[in-house]
C-alpha cells in the first residue's frame, strides 16, 4: 500500500501539507508560504527559508 505522498506530485505534496498545518497561518501568511514554496519548486530548491512556521 502506498501513502499519500507516495503517489502525490510535489505540488500537491506541498499544498497538502500546508492544509494540514493552515491553522498556523494568518490568511496572508499562509499565501505568501505557498508563493515562496512554489518559486522554490521552480528554482530547484534554491531558496533556503529558515523562518520559524510555529
């Protein structure tokens, strides 16, 4: 049996975990997370964001 992200792409990979943890996040936080983790994806994982999510 496979898990969720076993046979997830990475971009639900990552919006699926932010679901999980939305309730960490102001609106305008969790949408300025999603555009940093999705310009992340598209540089390859260049960005090193060390921000304390909790």
């Amino acid at each position: 049996m496979t898990t969720f992200f076993e046979e997830k792409p990475l971009i639900v990979q990552s919006i699926g975990a932010l679901n999980e943890s939305a309730y960490y996040y102001s609106r305008s936080q969790l949408m300025n997370k999603l555009l940093l983790d999705l310009v992340d994806i598209k540089l390859g994982g260049r960005i090193n964001d060390k921000r304390d999510i909790s």
